[in-house]
C-alpha cells in the first residue's frame, strides 16, 4: 500500500522541487507575518501563476506557503499582541508576555520548533491515513460519490459558522456558479447571458481570488495599521540550537497538542483556530503551574503552535480522499489540483500516485525547513516587515492578483469578473457569510451533478439505485445526521437551561 509513497520520493528531491519548498516557505512566513494576511490569500493569489508550472513544483509552492505563514502568524502575534493569521491568536497569551520581559526572541524560537514538530506530525499523519482510507474509496460507485459530495456539501453548511441559513445561501451560490457554462452532457448553455465568455464555465481560479484575495486587501486599505519601530529591531537572541535543549521539556505539550491539531485538522469546518485554544486550554488544565499562564509561559507558545502546524496537512487527509476539504486553505488547494488536471477524491491514488505521494512528502519536509529558514531569519529579518506600510502592501498585491487573473485567458473580462467576485466576498464577508461553503459548492456541485446523472442512467432513472446498497444508506445517515445535529444540540442545551433556570 505504501510502495507508491516510497517511489515517489525521488521526484520529490528534484532540485525545481526543492527550490519552490524553500520559497513557499520563505514567502509563507513573510505573508503570515503581515497582519490580516494569510494563507488562504496568499495561496489563492499564488494559484494562476503556477499554471506554466509541474504540478509537483506549484504543489509544492502551495505546501511551503502554507507551513510557512502558520508559523509566520506567530511573529507579529508575540512582538505586537497582533496575530498574523486567525490561528495565532491563542499565541499572543504568553507570546506578547514573553515580548514584554525581554524574552521575544525565545518565544519565536519555541513558536518556530514547536511549529515544526506540528507540521511533521500532521504530514505523517497524512501519510499513514489518507492511503489506506484511499483503496476503500474506490469502491464507491456513482451514487455512492454522490452522497460524499452531498455529505461534504451539508458537512461545511451545518458544522462551519453559527448561522446554518447563511451557510447554505453560500453554497447555493457555489453551486450556481458550478453550473454556469455548457450543459456537459447535452451542450446547451446554461446562464451564459449571452455572453461567450462564459461558456466554459467561471475558471474556479477566478472565483478564488476574488472571494479570499480581494476582501482582505480592501481591508489593508481601509485600515491602515501603524506597528512601532520596535518591531524591526534585532531580538538579540540565542541561536537555536543553544535554546533547544531547554525547549525538550515541552515534549508531552508538544505530543498532546499534535494530536489534537490532527483530530481537529480531520474534521470538516474546524480549523487551526479551534485546534490551538482547544491545545492551550487542556495544556494549561494539565500544568503545575497554571497561575503562570498568561503571563509569559513559553509551553502555551509551545502548545498553540503546535495545535495550529498539526492542523495543516491532517486537514488534506478528507480532502484528497473524499474531496471534502477540511479548512478554507484545503479548499483552495483542492482548486490547485484541479486546474492542473488532477480530480481530487477517490481516483486520485489510483491515476496520479507519484503527485499525491509527492505532495505528502513536500508537506513533511516544508515543516523540516521551517527550522533552518523561520529559526535563523524570522526573529530579525522578517519582523522588520512588520513595518512596512500596509497600504503600500496592499496595493502591490492587488497587481499581482489582477496581472495572475489576465493571464489565465488573456482577456479583461476574467479581471471583470474576478473584481465583481471580490465585491460579493468583501459583501458576504461584512454580513457574517462564510466562505468556504461557496468553493466547496463550486468544487462538488458540477462534481454531485455529473456522478447524480451518471448512477440515474446506470439505473435506467430508477431513483432507487441511490439507495441501493449499504455504503450509500450509511452515507444518507450520516447526511441527516450532519443536518439535524445542530438542532438536536441546540434543543438538548435549551432543555438544560431550562431546568437549571426551574
């Protein structure tokens, strides 16, 4: 089962490879160092230029960015009580402590290993899980791909954000945005408006710059954020390898919050944010010395990084094995597969092993590399940037993502298209809209559509064959389930409220 992992780890140490891994990494710790960046945004603005690329290059790419800026939100987050991503925000409780009493430095250098014993944790967990869950999904026939596409569909309504209403509206809109082009099968259009741009469909890399890039960079500029010089000074630390002896006592933190970030990286919606306070409240419930908690303890640092690293390639273990991304981010990447001709889900072990095996290996040595690159730079280098004005940063982005745009067809009317996508994101975003149910509709609507057709023709248009076997029953209960739980769990704690208040 595991002799493709093996095999594919050759291409993986090619020197293009290994080049576009240091770079990820490099420019993932710059993006997660800049307040309000992330890396969502920077890897959905990185997508259309990977286009003339390998898919192992621009995989890679993808996975240095996004183990580089979930280390890269620690450093404004312990220098400025500003987290750089949403996931370091749990950091900022002993970091920005720690910053005060002279101790910046080391709490960078605990956030950097204990970022990257997360990471290579989570990308082993990868590799043990998502081959073995692989063989038994390419068993699922077309109607058994259909009620995954379904359950992943209602997993992101129901589980991701407070408000179902709102998460079903965006992926009723996802799924619009999937049908819009040619009918596959019969040829007719399908709102197009007469326009024949559109006859293709809405490039899914026009859909995600719009709605994850563009929203925070209007932000940028509507905010502008003044750090104190401060923040660019040289730290003055030990180097690494000196302070890593002290650190080895945080190994129980560091085990128990991986495996935390791992469970939590599984489930669909949750995110890195959950897993690290989720980390730091059991950490600080399992510490002798909890009073010293918020006020500068270099284990919490310890045990939210490691929570919010391990989260990173255990949410692909769903999503290259069922399609069913587990974070905005494994969304994202599911789009990076596609445009490069490779349909993530149960097919995808079997028609492209050396891709997917190699992806894992670039997840492992991305969490690795952080300690070279993030250790020696990050805690004089790329905290100067911290000063930089965000502006100016955000103008220089929003080039980049309209030159990335133009050049996926060569024409305006992509940039049109991609800008009114960014107005309806920057529009949802402000009313509590979430997201990732929009990609998750246009990644799975047209893919549930086809697979419904198909079984519907397999079975002659007898509905029935949608319930014909076991595997589609338990998928079926496991939907209602998704569905009806948030009601059952609202009812049960209104019970509960109910006699505590009699």
């Amino acid at each position: 089962m595991y002799s493709d992992l093996l095999q594919s780890l050759p291409n993986v140490i090619a020197w293009a490879n290994i080049a576009a891994l240091v770079i990820g990494v490099l420019a993932g710790i710059v993006v997660g160092a800049m307040p309000g960046l992330s890396a969502t945004m920077a890897i959905s603005v990185l997508v259309p230029f990977t286009f003339g690329l390998e898919p192992l290059v621009a995989l890679g790419l993808m996975a240095g960015i996004y183990n580089g800026a979930m280390y890269g939100g620690a450093i404004p987050a312990v220098l400025l009580r500003i987290p750089g991503t949403p996931a370091a925000v749990a950091t900022t409780f002993d970091g920005y402590p720690m910053a005060q009493q002279g101790k910046g430095g080391y709490a960078l250098q605990v956030a950097v290993v204990s970022s990257s014993f997360g990471g290579i944790a989570s990308a082993i967990a990868l590799m043990l899980l998502a081959p073995p869950l692989s063989r038994v999904t390419l068993l699922f026939g077309p109607a058994e791909v259909f009620w995954v596409a379904v359950f992943g569909l209602c997993s992101i309504i129901f589980l991701l954000g407070n408000n179902v209403v709102k998460g079903l509206i965006s992926a009723c809109f996802g799924v619009f945005v999937s049908v819009v082009g040619s009918d596959p099968i019969f040829g007719n259009d399908r709102y197009t408006f007469g326009q024949l741009e559109l006859l293709d469909g809405i490039h899914i890399v026009i859909l995600l710059v719009g709605l994850y890039a563009l929203p925070p960079v209007i932000d940028l500029l509507e905010s502008p954020l003044k750090t104190a010089n401060a923040a660019g000074d040289r730290l003055g630390t030990e180097p690494i390898w000196r302070t890593l002896p002290r650190m080895l006592r945080f190994w129980k933190t560091w085990i128990r919050s991986a495996l935390i970030g791992i469970w939590i990286g599984i489930l669909p919606g949750a995110g890195g944010s959950m897993a690290a306070f989720i980390s730091y409240n059991e950490a600080r419930r399992a510490s002798k010395t909890p009073e010293t908690w918020g006020h500068g303890e270099p284990e919490g640092v310890a045990a939210s990084e490691t929570a919010n690293n391990a989260d990173t390639a255990a949410a692909l273990i769903p999503a290259l094995t069922l399609g069913i991304p587990g974070t905005a981010v494994a969304a994202i990447m599911l789009g990076g597969l596609l445009i490069h001709g490779l349909q993530p889900g149960p097919m995808l072990f079997r028609n492209n092993p050396d891709i997917v095996f190699g992806f894992m290996w670039q997840f492992l040595f991305g969490a690795i590399l952080l300690v070279f690159l993030g250790g020696s730079l990050a805690t004089n280098s790329f905290a100067k940037l911290l000063r930089l004005p965000r502006p100016l940063l955000g103008s220089v982005i929003i080039i980049l993502m309209l030159i990335g745009v133009y050049s996926i067809h060569g024409r305006m009317f992509d940039v049109y298209l991609m800008l009114g996508f960014g107005a309806i994101g920057y529009v949802m975003d402000k009313l509590d809209f979430p997201l990732p149910p929009v990609v998750l509709g246009l990644i799975l609507g047209g893919f549930a559509e086809e697979n419904l057709r198909l079984a519907l023709r397999i079975g002659r248009g007898d509905w029935t064959t949608l319930f014909s076997n076991t595997t589609s029953l338990v998928l079926v209960f496991l939907t209602i389930a998704v569905i009806l739980g948030p009601t059952v769990k609202r009812y049960l704690f209104s019970k509960s409220d109910a006699k505590k208040a009699g």
